[in-house]
C-alpha cells in the first residue's frame, strides 16, 4: 500500500464521531452553522434536520435562511 492511501485511511479513521446522538448533532449544527458549512451540511443531511430543530438549539434565523436549500 503506498503513503497517500496510508495517509486517507488513517484521516478517515480519526475524523469519525463516536456515538453521535440527534441532539448533540443539532447542537453541533447550531454551533458551527456560519463558520463550519461543510460539517453542518453533512450533519444535517445525515440526521434529516429540520430548521425548527436548529433555530430551537440556538442558530439564529439568517444563518438558517441560508441553509434553506438543504432544509428542504
């Protein structure tokens, strides 16, 4: 196996969430909605979130707006 594909499968190994529950999840998106778009949208898209469900943990209602696509 050559260096870059070492170097893939051990990134891959360390960035993965350990027991991500919903709630740590819209937590997580209400937290990193403007400065993280990439982890939010996959989290998002992942868990099926609702704009209500983010609003409610604390994202305030521009940055939702402007995930509007993606919210469905």
């Amino acid at each position: 196996m050559g260096k870059s594909k070492k170097r893939i499968i051990n990134k891959g190994k360390n960035q993965q969430f350990a027991n991500l529950t919903r709630e740590e999840a819209v937590k997580t998106v209400a937290k990193h909605l403007k400065s993280d778009c990439k982890e939010a949208y996959s989290l998002i898209t992942l868990f099926g979130l609702t704009a209500e469900e983010i609003l409610e943990a604390g994202a305030s209602y521009e940055d939702v707006k402007g995930m509007e696509n993606i919210l469905g």
